[in-house]
C-alpha cells in the first residue's frame, strides 16, 4: 500500500517520535524530502517549484484542505514559483508516522 493512501491516526502529547531506524525506511517512501534540524527539533522539509505565484498559491490551497481533513498542519511558505512545506509533530517536538504520510500526501497533489 502507498503511505499517501493511509489516514493520519490521533497524536497526543507524550507520543513517541520515530526512530532512527525507521525513519531511514520511511524516507525511501518520500525520496524527494529530506530531514532537517531546527532548534533541536527534527523535522521533514521539501520545496516544489512552479511557473508562477497563482500555481504555487493554487497547490498551497490544495494543501491547506488536506491538512484539515487530516487536522494535521505544515508550515508553509509561499513564493513566487515556489511552495516550501515543512511537516513535524509539534505536541512531540518530533517526527510522528503522521508527518510521513502527510509528506507522501503532498507528494501526490503534484503527482
């Protein structure tokens, strides 16, 4: 099964993050992003490009809708021909499985 297909599943404070390990094999999923550390904090980040501001706005849209069917949030900054989204768990401070399906449900609105 693709991991863009599986639903977010509840997260509560004191969840566990994703280990290591795991997160090497859950990175094979969504190639394209890569893991970043912010303020000790790590978290999954990738930029897509467009043509122009109303197709970058378009897929910040699209992407907005998702995260609230979801209630699952990114950071998103939009640009002229570019959109960066970036997923992590804030009640974790941390990756959750949640933000690895998020990441392959954001891969699949370009697809």
């Amino acid at each position: 099964m693709n991991i863009s297909q599986l639903k977010c599943a509840p997260c509560h404070m004191g969840a566990a993050t994703v280990a290591e390990a795991e997160q090497v094999i859950l990175m094979q999923e969504i190639p394209y992003w890569r893991p970043i550390l912010v303020n000790g904090v790590t978290q999954l980040q990738r930029q897509y490009k467009f043509k122009n501001f109303k197709s970058a706005l378009e897929f910040t849209n699209q992407l907005g809708a998702i995260a609230e069917l979801e209630d699952h949030h990114p950071a998103i900054l939009t640009e002229w021909g570019s959109v960066t989204v970036t997923w992590w768990t804030h009640t974790i401070n941390g990756l959750h499985h949640n933000d690895f399906i998020m990441a392959a449900k954001t891969d699949h609105l370009i697809a």
